[in-house]
C-alpha cells in the first residue's frame, strides 16, 4: 500500500507504521482539524480524517511537544484535544470584552463537591456540605457547562446523580479528573486549614465517565421528569 511501511521488528504487533512523507501529512491534517474547531476535537473524529494506520496518539503527542514552547499550547482535555493560549501569556490576549465567570461561595463548595465526590446526588452533596443546596446553584452549574446529569442511583427514589462535564477539564485547564490537587497541594495553595482534623482526606477521583454499578442511565422519560425535554406527544412552539 503507497504511503505504508509494513513493521518487521518487535513492533509489528502493533500494526502499521506511515512513511514520513504521509506521516508529516497527517500530523498536519491533524493540527487543521484542532485549529479550525472551536470546541475540543475527539480523537475519534481525528483518527476519521487521518490516513489509515496512522497512530492518532503519538500524532497528538509529538504536536503537543512541537507547541509545548509556542505562544499557544495544544491541550488535552479527556479524549479531545485544543488550542489554548499559553498559560504565562494568558494577560496578553485579556480584554474588556471577557467576563470573568465568577461563582458564589456555595456554587464552588457544590462544584468542588461534585467534581471529587461524583457521581453524587443532591442529598449527598447536603450531607457533605451540611446546608440545603438551592435549585439556583445547581443552575448556574449547568449553565456554565461544567456540571451534567449523569445517570440515575439504584436506590429508592431513584435519584439523579452529577457529574463534571469535558468543558469544566477545559476550563480549570486539567487533562483529566484524577489531575485534580490532592491534599497537599491544597494545602500549598492556602486552601486548607493548618487545623484540618489528622485523618481528613481528599478523594480521589475515580475520572471514569461512564456509569457506575449503582447508576442507571438517563431516559427520555427521566429528562421529560426533569424538565429538560417537552413530554412526548406535546409539539413544540
């Protein structure tokens, strides 16, 4: 096949390696389909616009290193991958025009909760926190992309549970959950007490999207419950 090179050492396993003309072709192909989106872009649709064979991660990987020094920095986020502004020139591109999402006390203790806790229901995020958590924090959560429904707990009542969205990772500029600080580095940030009790612990993020044991998904029915879709039958105006 033109533009592939069989392996014939111990990596063969792993199927087939791109000469470099069609490999540089990709890394290319790869670094347009990240620039031209808006959004982060999965690794399955770049794999999808790529020459076959071509090894997506080790692509991403070596355009990572390329721009790691570069004004702009090529991020991953979960699965997906963007183009973010180099963290120590962030100032430079600030405008007037940016507002800055700033959340209330209660919203970042229910942010922080659910982000190290989830899935985590309503009345488990109020056991934690030990104050009702209104409708209106959870709210602005949602609309601020970084919270989602994630399924439905297998206990009575039947509970919705939350979970961190791809665009909180985005925003709070971490690959995955399990980058989240740990107990130390909060601590180096002044964000814990020197008086926390000895056997105070940060969870660990389990950083698994999909459903738990104890989880059912989400049903058009639960949404219609929840109020995010019409009930079937009912015609849009």
């Amino acid at each position: 096949m033109p533009g592939v090179i069989e392996e014939r050492d111990e990596t063969t396993s792993r199927g087939i390696l791109l000469d470099p003309r069609t490999e540089l072709e990709a890394e290319r192909i790869a670094e347009a389909l990240v620039f031209a989106s808006a959004q982060p872009v999965s690794e399955g649709y770049i794999a999808s616009r790529l020459p076959r064979g071509a090894n997506v991660a080790r692509i991403m990987m070596r355009l990572k290193a390329i721009y790691a020094v570069r004004g702009v920095n090529l991020v991953q986020v979960a699965d997906h991958w963007a183009f973010r502004t180099a963290a120590d020139l962030s100032f430079v591109v600030q405008t007037d025009e940016n507002e800055v999402r700033k959340l209330s006390r209660a919203a970042l203790e229910v942010l922080a909760i659910i982000a190290y806790h989830q899935p985590v229901t309503r009345a488990e995020i109020e056991d934690i926190r030990g104050v009702q958590t209104s409708k209106g924090t959870l709210d602005v959560l949602m609309e601020a992309g970084w919270i989602r429904f994630r399924g439905r707990r297998r206990t009575p009542g039947r509970p919705v549970t939350f979970g961190t969205t791809r665009d909180f990772l985005d925003h709070f500029g971490l690959e995955e959950l399990r980058d989240l600080p740990g107990l130390e580095e909060l601590k180096g940030a002044g964000l814990l007490s020197g008086r926390i009790p000895s056997n105070f612990q940060v969870p660990v993020p389990l950083g698994d999207e999909g459903l738990g044991d104890e989880e059912d998904p989400i049903t058009q029915l639960d949404l219609e419950e929840l109020g995010l879709l019409a009930p079937s039958g009912e015609d849009g105006e």
